[in-house]
C-alpha cells in the first residue's frame, strides 16, 4: 500500500467476513482486503 492508503476501521470484507482488512489506496483507486486479497474499484469509473 501507499503512503496514501487508508485502514477502512469498523467495515467487513464482503468476500472474507473479516472485520477491519478493508484498505483504501487513494492513489490507485481501489479498496483492498489485506485477509483474502481481494479488490475493488472505487472513484468515477465504478459509478460512485
């Protein structure tokens, strides 16, 4: 993760059921789960 990367506190991972894994990366644009590894796109391009 960057220096830019965010520990999303209190969320769950969706695919992992583990609460407090879920990282943003501002600079990539992602949301990340440091448990199971899995992605997501988050900004202008994923519709939020």
């Amino acid at each position: 993760m960057t220096p830019t990367a965010f520990l999303l506190d209190g969320l769950t991972c969706a695919c992992c059921h583990t609460e407090n894994t879920l990282w943003l990366d501002l600079d990539a644009g992602i949301v990340e789960c440091r448990e199971c590894g899995q992605s997501a796109t988050v900004g202008p391009r994923s519709g939020l």
